[in-house]
C-alpha cells in the first residue's frame, strides 16, 4: 500500500518528478541526490515496504527483483566487470533516513571494507 507522505512512493508514482534510470511493474530506479560513489544509483519497489526488517515473505519476489535489476542496470551500465557495492540500510541505527525499501548501487570507485 502505497504512503501518502513517503517521497519514495512519490517518485514511484510520479507524483515527484526525476529521470528515472529503469521503471517496471515491480521497481523504478533513479540516481540518489547525495551521492556517495561517482555512480550512486537508487533501486525502489513501486510496493511500499518500509524497511527489510519489516518484510515478509510474501515480499521475497520483490526483494529478488530489487537485486536483479540492479545487476541488470550494472551490466547495462558497463560498471558490472570492474565491480560494484550493494547496500540495504535496515532502520535508523543501519542508517536508513527513508522509510521505504531501496537497494543503494554504489560504483565508480574501489569500495573497501569494512564499510563503516
């Protein structure tokens, strides 16, 4: 169900406008707006999910979409040879600030690890 006030479920909705990179049934994808890696690129659900850990099982096919369509826009991209970094931040303390599921796909750079 969509959220009236949630910004991420406004750009879904294009009732927020911005390019988006990718857009299916599932998942739309658009480059973050504080990036934190020369290519810095958000993956959503047009689902409202507001965090993994509020996740069910019913949600799985949507979380693998999340992570396929990733690794589809990396290899379209041309950055899936040299690398990239997935990142789910799980709740305030895992350092989500937008209470909506997304997949963060970081590139461009070397990532070391730990990440922080």
């Amino acid at each position: 169900m969509k959220q009236a006030d949630c910004p991420f479920c406004k750009i879904a909705d294009r009732r927020i406008e911005t390019e988006l990179l990718h857009d299916d049934d599932v998942c739309v994808a658009f480059n973050d707006l504080e990036p934190q890696a020369p290519t810095h690129i958000l993956v959503i659900p047009k689902k409202h999910i507001a965090s993994l850990d509020t996740a069910t099982g019913g949600d799985k096919d949507v979380i693998a979409h999340l992570l396929l369509t990733a690794a589809e826009i990396a290899r379209k991209r041309g950055f899936a040879e040299n690398g990239y970094r997935i990142v789910v931040n799980c709740n305030a303390d895992g350092g989500q600030t937008v209470f909506h599921l997304h997949v963060h796909m970081l590139a461009g750079r070397r990532m070391v690890f730990p990440p922080g």
